[in-house]
C-alpha cells in the first residue's frame, strides 16, 4: 500500500520554467555539450550573445552550471521540446 508521501516523490513537479525559443536552441546544443563558441557558428550569433542566452537560463532554473541547467531540462521533459523546436527550422 502505498501511503500519500510515496506517491509525492514518484510525482514530477511541473515545470515553471519558460524559455524562448532561442534559449531553447542554446540549451539543446549546451546538452550535445557544445561550446559557447561553437553554437554561435551554429547559430549565426556572436558568442557572447550566446553567453547572454545561458546567463538567462541559469538564472531561469536557478543553477550555476550548464550541467545543472541540462539535468533540470531533462527531468522536466523541456529537451522534447527544445528538439521539436529544432526540428522546425
């Protein structure tokens, strides 16, 4: 029998977290582990306008690290997304 904390911690708290989609773009390439450097070639922006897009999603899933951020996408399912939004382009 499973008792009404048990079924807390098997829930996924909904994500609050909303990224455009250019922060989208930014994150799925963070989670193929490119560099700052490297998405701006891919994306046709500078590297530090890419910089400015991690600085704003660090900020939106309150970490410190790329990492951080990508795991967080991960367990909220925002990489499907941000993938679906890569495939349209």
């Amino acid at each position: 029998m499973h008792t009404a904390s048990t079924l807390q911690v098997n829930r996924q708290p909904e994500p609050t977290v909303r990224l455009t989609p250019r922060e989208q773009q930014v994150l799925l390439w963070c989670a193929y582990g490119k560099t700052s450097w490297e998405i701006g070639r891919i994306l046709g922006c500078k590297e530090s306008t890419v910089n400015f897009h991690v600085g704003n999603i660090l900020r939106k899933f309150e970490v410190e690290t790329r990492v951080a951020a990508v795991i967080k996408a991960i367990r909220y399912k925002l990489l499907d997304a941000c993938e679906e939004v890569q495939d349209e382009r």
